[in-house]
C-alpha cells in the first residue's frame, strides 16, 4: 500500500538519495503502538474536567485518545512513580496565606456546586506538572463554569487570604501551571464554550478553557485556523497559552498573541471582572490593559474569556523536510528560503541529529532523509497551491544545487504534512522519556544559536546522557535540553547559571516562550535590568496587594 | 508623454470606461502647484527642530519641500492666522504645576546646552496642533538629543513639579501632541539616529525622534519595509507613532505595533530609564512592560528608543484602484478580495464620492476611475511578480464580471502606485482646507460601518458643509468627516454623543487609531466600562504620581 507511506515524496526528491536506516511505517501505527503501552488507563482516570475527550486520528480497534501524545496527562507516571515535594526539592518557604478550612470547603460548594474536587487521587494530574518535575499539595481544585463563578470564588478566597492556582491544561514546562504548596487549584476544565466566531473577519470569541485543538477543528471548518499551535494543542487551554504567552510553530508568520489578542476577559484578584473583550481590530481608548495579562501567568489576573483574530485558512500547504551538512547551512537556507518564499513562509524549524535519534529511539519514527548533522522543516502556507509549488521547487532546487541542503523530501498532503510536523513536535516527549530533563528556552541572535548547545556538550562531556539543540529558528528560539538518568544538583550546577550567563552575554533572553513560572523566577535578572523587575513587582502589588495570585511564581522571590 | 500619466492602466482597465471629467495630470505637476501655494516661505521657518529636511519628488525648480503636503508644518495657517487657546475653546482648569521661572531655564540650559528655545515665534510650531483647533501657551522648548538628556529633564521637572509634554512630530489629530496651558515642551526631534540594523532578521534600533519617512528610506535601501505608513510619514516621528499606537495603511497585512514592537527604551516621569530595548522575537521574562507604554501617549514616560521588526521588501507591489456601485458592494469585494488574493493582500481602503469631490476640488487630485458612489484601493505585496499578476486578475475579472466593482485600473509602477495612493492619503489634508473639522476615527463591524456615515449626514442636513466616511475598511476602522465653515458648537451638540452613541450602540470603539488625547478623554466610557478606567487611573498613579507627564491627556479628568 504505497499510499500509506508517509514518506512517500510527493513534489521533490534530493537526488544523491541513500536508504533509510529505519522502517517507514505510516503514523497512525506508531500512534497505535503508542496508545497500547501500559499505563494508560489509570491515566485516562486522571484526565478530569475534559468536558469532551479530544478526538485523535487512530486506527479502527485503538485504544481511543492516546494520553502519550498529550501533554498534561502523565504520561509518564508509568516510569516513574514518586515526584518530590517542589518544597523539598527547592528552597522555598511557604508565605503566611489561610489554610482551606472545612468551612471554606462548604463555601465553594456554594459557588460551584459538585465541582469541588478533593479526592487526592482525582487530585494528583493536577498537583503534579507534565514534566515531572514539580509536586504540590494543595487539597482542593475548584471548576467554575462561569466569569461570575470565578469572580465569586477569587473575592471570597481574596478575603479569606487564600492563595490561588489558576490552571489550564497543565502543560506549562516551568512550574507554572502547578501549585507550590497547597494553594487553592482553580481549573478552567469546564469554561470551555465558544461565545461568537464572526465568518468574515475571523474574530473568535471563547471561555478560557477551551483545548487549542478543539479550537483549531471548530474555526478550521469554517475555512480559517488558529493563529497559534503547538505540541501540547492536544490538552493546553487557550486561556493558558495566553497566560504564558505562547510562542509556538505559527510564530514566525502570524507574529506574537500581543498582535493577534484583540481582547480579554479577566478576574482580578479582589474578584473584579475586568471585561475587555472587544472584538475589533483595532481601539486606542486608552491603555491596553489586557496586554498587561498576555504573559503575567496568571499572577496578576485570571484570564476568562479571549477575542483573537483568526486567519484564513490557507488552501495550500506544503512541508519540505530537510538534511542540512552544517548549522551554518541552516542559517543560510533560512535567509534563502526568506527571499525565495516571502509571504508563504509559514514555518522554519530545526532540529539536530541528536533529536532524531531520540525521536527515532523512544517514538519509533523513522527519519525521511538520509542521516544528516541537522534537519530542517520548512512550512508554506498560501492561497494558490500551483504558485506555492513553484516557489517551493526553485527554493529546493537553488538550496540542494548550492550544496546547503543535501537529502529532501515534501509533502503536501495531510496526512504526511502532520507525519513530518511530528519528527519535530514530539521532539519533547522523546526527551521526556530518555530521564529527567533540564529544559532551557532560549533568545539569541540567529547565527550564535547552536554555539550554545556545542560549549554546553562540550563542557558536560559523559555526565549528561544528551545535549540537544532544536526550535523555532525562524524567530531566534532554541530550545537546549540535556537529559540524565535522574535529577542532579552537580549536573545543574554545571548547568547554571553558565546557560545563563552565556545568554546574557549575547543579550539573549532566558525565556523566549515557555515562560517563567516556579523554576526561572531566579534568572530574570539576567535579561531583565533591576528598573524593570522593580516595575514588575510595583504592578503585582497594585493588581494583587495580597500575593494571592499564583504565588511563587514570575518575579524572583522578595529578600 | 504617455508615460507621464500616472492614471494609464498596466494590466487591466475597466470594459465599460467612460471618459474622465477631469484632466489627467502627472502628481508631480500637482504637487509643484501645490508648493507654490503662498504662505510657504513663512511655514517653513516654523519648521524648527528638523534636522534634516525631508526630500520631496519635485521638479526641478519647484520650491524645495512641500510643507502643504506635510502633517507638521502649519499648512493652513495662511487661511486660519488665530488659533484659539485651548483653554479658551474648551472647559478645563489647569492643575496646580509650578510656573518656569528663570532658574528653571538656567537649569534646562545646563543639561541642553543651546537647545532651550524661547523664542515665541519659533515656537508657535509646538504650540499649536496640526488641525489648528488647539493652542497651548508653552513658554520653553527643549531638545534633547540623548535619553541620558530626557532623563535629566524628566528627573529635573519631577522635583520641581512642572508638566511636561513630550513632543514628536507633533502630528496627531487628538490634541495629545500640544500643551493644553504651559507645559514644558519635550521635542524628540534631535533623537533622529538609527541605533542598528540587522540585514538577516530585519530587526531596527532606532531613537525615537527619528522621521517614519527617513526610516522607510533607510530600511528600503536594505530590502525591508517598515511595518507602517501613513498619511503624515514625512513629518511623524516613530516615538510618536508608538505612543499613540499608530494603526495606519499597513496595518491589515503586518498587524499591530503590539505585535511588531521588540522592545523599547522609555523615560518614566521621575527620570528613571527603563531599557526594555531588546532585539529578540522572543521574550517572555516576565510582564511585557514596552506594551505599557504603547498607546498611552506620553501619560505614563517618554518613549526615547524603539526596536521593531521589518517585514522583507516586496519584489512586486500592485494597487487597483476600483469604482464600486454600493457599500455593500465594497464589503463584498473585501470578501472576495481576502479569498482570493490571501497572502498578498497588503491594504484594503475605501473612500466614497464625497472624499473625491473634496480631493479633486482642493487638492485639484482626479479621479482615474469614472464617477462611482465609492471607490476601493486594493493594494497587494509579494515576492513574485508574475503570481501576484495572475492573482490580481482573477480577482479583477470575477468582480468586474459579477458588478461588484464598475470600473478600475492598475498600477505597478512605483510613481503611479504613489498616484492613485495619493488619492487616499491626501483626504485628510482635503478635508483640513474645507473648513473645520469633526473627526471621528471608529472601529464598527465592517458590514454596520457606513451606516453611520448616512444617518450623520441624513441628521445634519445642509448646516453641515460635507460628510464624508472613508477609512482601513479591511480593519474595520471608519473616518467620519463632517467640515463646516467654522466651529460651531451647536454643530458639536447634533454630533456630539450621537455619534459616540451610535458607536457604542454597535459595540465599537470611539477611538480606533487616533488615539484619545485632549479631544476624546471624555468619551473612553463609551468604550470602556468603569473597571477599565479605574485600572488606567491606577497605572497612572504608579507611573506618574505628580501627574506631570502630558497632563489632560487620555484619562477622563478626575471629578
């Protein structure tokens, strides 16, 4: 069934073509194959408040929605059982909030009732972070359907001084998403209703808590697509990617959630419903006050309901998938595919030959080019298939003729498109199974980039298992992790602060997209000057007085 | 001279053409009579603090830069010699500042060294609005060249407890950019250096006073566009533009300063320097502070340095200028319009006939199309000419065929696309030589848009001398123009809260692109609800607690 080979070239095939190493199995079996490991149905028990279980492309007979493939789920509980304490693996104390007592439990029930969860079990996916990493303990998690719910629950938990975890999908990589100590979970698991989608402009209305996927489907069918996606699409909640400010894979050619955001509907910590969701393109009556909360991590506010601009779904999209002999080749094919590709270019990632053979060890995906030092996806989106073609073609023929890129293969139907998109997307979950993993998200000018990711391997030698080096290069986003058998003080102090240090010395960020949350709190000092941390914290104090809004979160902790 | 025609068609002409009623002449021909115009001489004196004059495409012989043309330049003022004081014209009491008094200009002197200008004549420029509906009674003018200099000033006025307000081009159209009594006039007009450019991201560092014309210029030379344009980009300054978050002709294809901006560098009122002027894509450590600033018009610091992301130079830029028989017609050609030439799409604009008539009368302008009751702009960037063409044409072939548009014509001709992009550009300067006049600036859903136009008109009947609606239909952004011999205010009271009325009425905004400034402060609530206000109140208060930066400037006077 020559048909059910994701591989199979459709448009262009580099010439000097060398077997592949590994079999070329369709997706949907490495899917399959996935979904039957054990584990899975103790985690399905853990996926509560998914009002509608997410509908994946698996074979007749599967086991329904693969969890693996999920972030959010725990997917790994399997390997491993016990998570530490995040207070007893950081040094962390606990701030003089309330603890929930059996009246404030009676209270909740008041403003939601039946959808106050305290089951420790029920409670575990959402104490527990998708990396692993972190472990909270709070005793209750709180699922309002409503604005008026939420507003109900922060004004009695803002007089009572009791802290606050708001929680979307749980897939945030730094902590964020999960509490510290035992602070009250608020999930937004149930708002997530679409209020208005206008056909013409694009401009959808929804609750917070709708999964990025669903959205995608629902706005997809009426001819347009989200402006932003990611790997974690499967389970992350809109709301939750503007909390972080997600950068992700549609980046590069729709530009930052502050551009594409038109409004916000957003609970204050005293309760206050802030409702900025205008639907227009553009309104300069006075500040725009819901960019303060693009990004704030739901420390300065609880995001409730979005109005973000869709774009019209193109009707051509083709993925090239590429070997490239050297990085410095990557940086050149990108300014080549700018000039050749312009208003088409929809995404450039990377990956080194590190990451597939993870991809290809813990995921059973095989790599569609030969072996190569670095990989590249480049994805054009458009409105003319023909014109897309053409343009594709003379970028593949001038970038394979120059020598910059040396194995290629292209897709253009779906089903392959998402087989290619998924060497790169799941890029995270095969490190997550190789041990435990230091993720750094990084900023730096396009042509240091890997640098980092060479002194860090050099300078680690045998003590890490992988140092890998992948992302979004199109917008100067490299995600470095390094993965380990287990967690190691020494191995971190290799680590840190010299990642950082060397990305301040680039004038690089520390976090491009995956944000601060718990664990780089410490470190914003190295891309942030101290004016501007005091700011941070001078707007945490106006928007929240008691701290009770994600506590332990964002700014660095007060001496 | 058949090429001298910047109406002759390139690639397509409507079937049915009538012939023109007025002579085609090229728009250097009209842009020399123009600049011959009398009271040229006396405005360009005004034109203080340009370091370098902008360069015009005249003729040979013509009278050097045309300050008619020129948001800036007091190009009226041979009509209009008396503008009225501010606190004249309109209800508001000055707030207890100090007065400046000699020791305070010693002190200027000392960190400007001769760069504080007092004289009256020379500062007539700075006092007075570009509308002329607006005149401050400032007594000093300061330039400061380096943010080190702001800073100094900021932090000398912050003791002393003088207002302050910052001053870019001095283009606005809401009053935010004159002093509404004797504030300190901080001019950014020595601020004029680009700081970096980077040839592979696109990526520019620039001070703040720079001219969004020169940077245009500077940035083309290097194959990149800014990601904005308007009308007054010969005189408007980038910090301006940021400060009041300028929406302009580009604004459907490359989005929102929010999105486009990197970073920033801003004084804030005590004369602390915030450098957030980062060139990163990507940046998430922590609140996104540049947003602040964005839109907030100088009330909260002064914005001294900009980064902000270039888009490529297009290889090929075509503009169709369209006759249509209807509004309907117009917002079904936008339709058809996006589907059809997606990702090439670069300007949607529309005017009707009355702009026209205003545009041929005062600006002696002709229409390159037959009379129509509205005419489209269509404007499309892309990086091959041929596909951008072909795309175009069917375009043009399918609305021409099914009568969505009577005529058009095309050009791709750099000079004749600046032709037929005169004829929108200039309204508002056609508009400034009709009489007074009321602006609005809306943001309505794109289908309700015009209907304001109609019942405004249908409301005002003859005492209004022209009401016109024109405006980024893409973007769903109407001016509505009403003019009349002079100010009247009975004429303000049939506008005034109609139209903001109406607005709110469609879930609008009275505000979309201007700004609010001194004009619109009062009328945020239409847009607004009080939560909003208080925040902005509260931000101000963090920001600027003696209230000396642009005071009565975009936040409703305190009661």
């Amino acid at each position: 069934m020559p048909q059910e080979d994701p591989w199979e070239p459709e448009v262009w095939r580099a010439r000097a073509m060398v077997p592949h190493l590994v079999p070329r199995w369709p997706a949907w079996l490495f899917r399959w194959r996935v979904a039957c490991t054990p584990g899975v149905s103790m985690q399905q028990k853990t996926w509560v408040g998914q009002s509608r279980p997410p509908s994946w492309g698996c074979p007749p007979g599967a086991a329904g929605p693969s969890p693996l493939v999920r972030r959010g789920s725990s997917s790994t509980s399997s390997r491993a059982p016990e998570v530490a304490l995040t207070c007893k693996r950081y040094p962390v104390q606990r701030l003089p909030f309330s603890v929930v007592s059996e009246e404030d439990l009676a209270a909740f029930e008041r403003i939601v009732p039946g959808r106050v969860i305290t089951d420790p079990e029920e409670m575990e996916a959402s104490n527990v972070d998708w990396l692993r990493t972190m472990r909270g303990c709070s005793k209750v998690l709180l699922k309002p359907r409503t604005s008026r719910e939420v507003s109900h629950i922060l004004r009695y938990c803002h007089e009572r001084n009791l802290a606050v975890n708001p929680q979307g999908g749980n897939t945030g990589l730094v902590g964020g998403s999960v509490p510290v100590f035992d602070e009250v979970i608020l999930s937004t698991a149930l708002m997530d209703q679409v209020i208005s989608f206008h056909s013409v402009s694009g401009i959808l209305v929804c609750q917070a808590g709708c999964v990025l996927e669903e959205l995608s489907r629902y706005v997809e069918e009426r001819d347009f697509i989200m402006p932003l996606d990611l790997g974690a699409k499967g389970s992350c909640h809109i709301g939750g990617n503007l909390a972080t400010n997600a950068g992700g894979l549609r980046f590069l050619r729709y530009g930052s959630l502050h551009g594409t955001v038109l409004g916000l509907e957003v609970v204050l910590a005293d309760g206050t419903v802030l409702n900025c969701l205008t639907s227009l393109r553009k309104d300069n009556t006075g500040y725009d006050l819901k960019q303060l909360f693009i990004g704030s991590e739901g420390t300065l506010g609880v995001i409730t309901a979005v109005s973000i601009l869709c774009p019209p779904k193109p009707r051509a999209v083709n993925v090239a998938f590429l070997g490239c002999p050297g990085f410095a080749e990557v940086v050149q094919t990108f300014s080549t595919c700018k000039g050749m590709l312009g208003e088409i270019l929809s995404a450039y990632e990377f990956m080194d030959d590190e990451c597939m053979q993870l991809v290809r060890h813990h995921l059973l995906l095989a790599s569609p080019v030969q072996e190569s030092p670095f990989y590249v996806l480049v994805e054009t989106s458009g409105s003319r298939a023909e014109h897309d073609t053409e343009k594709l073609s003379s970028f593949l023929e001038r970038t394979l003729g120059s020598g910059l890129v040396t194995d290629g293969t292209v897709a253009t139907d779906q089903r392959k498109v998402k087989a290619l998109w998924a060497l790169r997307e799941r890029i995270t979950e095969a490190l997550s199974r190789d041990g435990y993993v230091y993720k750094y998200d990084i900023s730096l000018p396009v042509d240091r980039l890997y640098d980092l990711v060479t002194d860090v391997r050099a300078r680690l030698g045998p003590r890490a298992k992988h140092v890998v080096g992948y992302g979004h290069l199109g917008d100067g986003n490299l995600h470095l992790n390094v993965t380990a058998e287990a967690f190691s003080a020494a191995l971190l102090g290799d680590l840190e602060p010299y990642v950082y240090e060397w990305t301040a010395g680039q004038q690089g960020s520390v976090s491009a997209e995956h944000g601060v949350g718990f664990k780089k709190r410490s470190v914003l000092g190295y891309s942030k000057p101290p004016e501007a941390l005091l700011l941070m914290r001078q707007l945490k104090t106006l928007l929240d007085p008691k701290g009770i809004l994600n506590p332990y979160k964002t700014l660095p902790a007060q001496a």
